[in-house]
C-alpha cells in the first residue's frame, strides 16, 4: 500500500479506539488513539502516546494515516 492509499479520508470510518499518525507538512507531528470523532466537523480529538495530551486534530489541515498499536515499554 502506498502512502497516498494509506491516507484516512472519511472520519466516519475513524471511530474511538483507533490509532492514527497525524502529519503536517510531510513530518510526523503526533501519534495517538482516536478519543472521539466529529465528522461533520472533520476533526477528531486524540491521546497522544507519551504525553496523554488531548489534541484536536483537523482532517483538512493535516494528512491522517493509520497507525499500529504502541508496544509496551520494556521494563
């Protein structure tokens, strides 16, 4: 699968519980679990790994890609 086919465009098909990369400007900028999901809105709000910030993510200002689960750190 290419990078342009692996692209998420429709945030209905992105419910909670889903991970995601979000990349702006081709850079990785978060990595995350979809919290909840606003289509009509084209936003979604993640947890990101590592921080557990909630963010808001705009489908029209970011490329949304899907991404693996995170590994559990190894103690």
């Amino acid at each position: 699968m290419t990078d342009a086919e692996s692209l998420i465009h429709d945030l209905s098909a992105v419910p909670p519980g889903v991970y995601l990369e979000v990349w702006m400007g081709g850079m990785l900028r978060h990595r995350g679990v979809v919290d909840e999901s606003a289509p009509h809105l084209g936003v979604v709000w993640i947890q990101e790994w590592g921080t557990g910030m909630r963010i808001m993510v705009d489908l029209s200002e970011t490329e949304l890609r899907p991404s693996p689960a995170p590994r559990a750190e190894q103690g």
